[in-house]
C-alpha cells in the first residue's frame, strides 16, 4: 500500500466500510486489530488494503497494517506504513500509544516522542483543587505550575511520577487554590515545558451562582465527527458529563483492544483542546464495560475480565472517586459545584440479569448510597446520571434501559417521594439522539429526564413522538444552563448539534421540582 502525499487535515470524510454498508467505521480498525492479536495477520492485513483501495485518505488503515507488519517482525514495511499515517494526518503520539504490545519493538526507530502523548485532562475540580491527568511516551516526572490571573492568590504547583507500572499515565493533584478563580499554568516533563493550562476552581458549595454542563455519550470513534468535541468547547461548559459508550472498546477480556480504543480517542487535538479546559467526568455503558446490553453481576471478582476492565477504565480517567473504593470497584461517584449536586451512576458493574426474579441495575450498596447523598444533600438542583434512560418509553420493550429494573426504579422514585427530595433531573445516554422526556408521578412532582448519545456516532436511533422533543438529524450533545442566584432558579437543556446550533431548547423553573 504505497502512496506519496503530502500532509492533509485531519477531518475526512469516510463512507460506509469495505465490509459492508451496515459496518461502521469504528468497527473498521477493531476488526483487524482483533486478528493482528489472535494471529490471523494475513487476513487483517487484506481486509485493510481492500479498505485503504476505498478510502485512500484514512489515517488509521495505514497505522493498523503497520501494527500488523510488526507483528509478523516486517520492520521496514511497518515504519512505512506508519510514515504514510502520519502524512495522513495520523496524530505522532499515536505511535507512542497503544497497543504498546505491539509498537514496542519498533520504539528505538520511531520518531521523538512528544513530550505529552495524551493530556492534560483537567478533573476532580473542587474548590479549593482540581487534579491533571496525563500520559507520557517513558517514565518521567510530571509538574503542573498554576497562578491566579491577576496575581493575588499564592500560586500552586505538584508533582507526580509517571511509570511503567502505571502504563505511563501520572495524575498531579494541585490543592491550596482559591475557590471561583481563575488559573493559567503550564506542565512540564522533565524539567520541560510540556503544555499551558487554563481552569476556574469551582465556588464554595452551596453557593448561587450560574453554572453550563455539557453531556452526552455514543462517542464512537468518527473522524469527520471528530470536530463536534469543538463544538462542545465553543459552548463554553464549566463541566463535561460523559456518560458512557465513550469508546466503544467492545472487547472486555482484551486490554489491549481496549486501550487502543482510548488512545485513538484520548489522541485527537479536538478532544486535547477541549479536556485540557474544562474538567472531565466519565461513567460507562456497555460497549466500554463489557459487549452490547451486557450485564457483570453481583460479584466483585467475576466474571474474571471484571476487576481489569474497570483499572484500564480507571487508568484513562481522572475522576474524584471510584465506586466503593478497593473492595467494591465502580465508576459511581457524586460531587458538587456550587449550588447544584452531580451524582453519577454505574450502570453496569453490578448490574444482574434482568430476567432473575429481584433483578438490579445498581447493587445494594450504590443504591444506598445515592440514598444517603440525596437525603443529606442541601443542593437547589440535584442530578442523577444515568448511563441508560429511565423513562420506559425510550427504547420500546428492551430491559436494558431501568424499563428491565422497574423494582429498583420504583424504589429509587418512591425514596425521593417519601423524603419530599427536592430539584430532582434525571440526565442520561445510551439511545443515539437527544431527548427530553417528562415521567408523571402520581402523589409528587414529575420527573423530567434530558436524554443525549450521539457525541460522535454515525448510528442513530429513531425519534421518539412520545418525548417532548427528539433530535437525530445530526451528531449533537446536551447543554444544561443553571441559574440559582435568580430569584426564580432555574436551568434550561439545550440540544447543540456538532455545527454548534441549538436545535431544541426547554427551561424548567426550581417550582416545578417541589
């Protein structure tokens, strides 16, 4: 596969895959992987030349054959196929990423590695400290610097170690910031300058105040959907919610699938750019825990793939906490930003079949303690995120969204009813569209649910004439605009297309969640 051209942009338009017109080019690249790791090289190494004969623009056909090249010990030929990618556009940490297994015996005739192979990720943002995530080519040292814009407040710096054992990531916690203030910094490597930061620490918790989250899922590797991660910059979030199908990795017994999958996502500038500004929290959905519509069980160690596949997770993400810690694994945690509390839900660790008599989506002990957190908490809006709908209506008889858990739902809405929880939203992913739904409650305030899962995909999922609005014309995310200082709080969802239009639009007032 030799072609000579010279360096062309990064957003291509691909069509539907050599393999058929019902595969999506996500699929593509994982296909081939999958037999360049099981061996069957000859074959993946066919079905990506017929692929490149289509689509002679795409990047990622040559870095996959070189992989593939690699594996059969064709030196030259890889470092070839690799020099094509990169004139492609192929981002150059690419080839310092993974799967490690298999670039590492061409490292020493690769090209410098950037200092930054992926990163910085800004997350765990609080008032007074935010955490910043990165990725380096070899073990090194790893220091963020931050000051104050106007000079008042101390300035901050922290240090971490970036390690084989850590698969080269390094998270630097920075602490002593001011709350609601603004920061500019940089990190280094080594002693070198490596990228610029800029953050604003979150207010002090219960303060009013205005506030503007992003979210979404179905986040499928999409080169010319790539540009919607800058439309979700442009919209200026303080906060970005991804809540799952962020990857679509669909390969849980193997790491290095599933760590290809992140590094072609976490390499892209337009997703650089944006994580590098606003503060990132991530739960997943099936196609990045396990395979489609899956479940893991009650049990922490099995299925055996079950503990691995949530430290590769882990390993990708900076978030706050992580489930119950060391004994009970999980992706569920809550926070706050100022007047408004997140409580993010893990919808598939512990998730049991939805045909057995007591089915959960939860588990015993993550249902207590969104419990717990939402009787003690004092927020004047408080969300739920699920990875999946809540609202029966959304993906007519499947058991996969809470209509398979109407038990635990029910148990879930009967605790806020009881307890007379206030400023309740509901906030998921999952169907390839954006929605807003409204649940009755007989005896309490209804529930509206904002819907949104098509970030990247090239899929999509029908409009739904029961929502109150439903959008799938184009790749879109969800924009939630709260104002709590009003004297009326109140928050409005948007839906923003990858063009950056608001397409759909609804406010709900704080009086209406009482």
């Amino acid at each position: 596969m030799r072609l000579s051209l010279a360096p062309l942009p990064l957003a291509l338009t691909l069509f539907a895959a050599a393999a058929g017109a019902q595969e999506q080019y996500k699929r593509v690249h994982q296909a081939a992987l999958r037999k360049i790791l099981a061996g069957e090289l000859e074959s993946a190494e066919r079905e990506l030349e017929q692929f490149a004969q289509q689509h002679p623009l795409d990047a990622e056909t040559p870095f996959v054959l070189g992989l593939a090249l690699a594996a059969r010990g064709e030196r030259e030929a890889a470092l070839a196929e690799f020099e094509q990618a990169l004139a492609l556009g192929l981002p150059p940490g690419r080839l310092h990423a993974e799967p490690r297994e298999l670039l590492a015996p061409l490292a020493e005739a690769l090209p410098d590695p950037p200092l930054l192979v992926h990163g910085p990720m800004l997350g765990a943002l609080g008032p007074h400290g935010c955490s910043v995530w990165v990725r380096l080519a070899r073990a090194g040292e790893v220091v963020v610097r931050l000051e104050q814009e106007d000079g008042e407040a101390p300035a901050a710096a922290a240090t971490a170690r970036a390690t084989v054992e850590g698969r080269l990531t390094a998270v630097v916690r920075l602490e002593g910031l001011a709350p609601a203030t603004r920061y500019r910094g940089d990190v280094l490597v080594d002693g070198r300058p490596a990228a610029a930061l800029e953050l604003s620490t979150a207010p002090t918790p219960g303060s009013s105040g205005k506030l503007r989250v992003a979210f979404g899922g179905g986040a499928g590797y999409v080169p010319e959907h790539e540009r919607a991660w800058d439309s979700v910059r442009s919209a200026r979030p303080d906060l970005l919610l991804l809540l799952g199908d962020n990857v679509y990795s669909d390969d849980p017994k193997s790491p290095p699938m599933q760590r290809y999958c992140y590094a072609r996502r976490q390499s892209r500038p337009e997703f650089r750019a944006l994580v590098g500004r606003v503060p990132v929290y991530a739960i997943w959905d099936d196609h990045d825990f396990g395979t489609n519509d899956c479940w893991g069980g009650p049990e922490v160690e099995t299925p055996a793939w079950k503990r691995p596949v949530f430290e590769t997770f882990r390993e990708n993400w900076v978030n706050p906490a992580w489930g119950g810690g060391e004994e009970l694994p999980g992706c569920w945690f809550a926070f706050q930003h100022g007047d408004v509390e997140l409580f993010l839900l893990d919808g598939r660790m512990y998730r049991t079949d939805p045909g057995a008599p007591e089915p959960s989506m939860l588990g015993p002990v993550q249902l207590a303690w969104l419990q717990e957190r939402l009787l003690t908490s004092q927020a004047t809006f408080k969300l739920i995120c699920s990875p999946v709908p809540f609202d029966y209506r959304t993906k007519g008889k499947s058991k996969d969204t809470w209509n398979g858990y109407r038990a635990e739902r029910e148990r879930l809405f009967g605790f806020l009813a009881e307890h007379a929880i206030e400023g309740v939203l509901l906030v998921s992913a999952d169907r390839h569209r954006s929605d807003a739904w409204l649940i009755e409650r007989e005896g309490a305030y209804d529930l509206f649910e904002f819907n949104s899962s098509r970030l990247t995909n090239q899929h999509t999922h029908p409009r739904m004439k029961s929502a109150l609005f439903s959008y799938n014309a184009r790749p879109s995310f969800g924009l939630l605009s709260f104002d709590t200082a009003a004297e009326e709080p109140s928050v409005s969802y948007e839906v923003v297309n990858i063009d950056g239009e608001t397409v759909e639009r609804i406010v709900v007032l704080r009086s209406q969640l009482r």
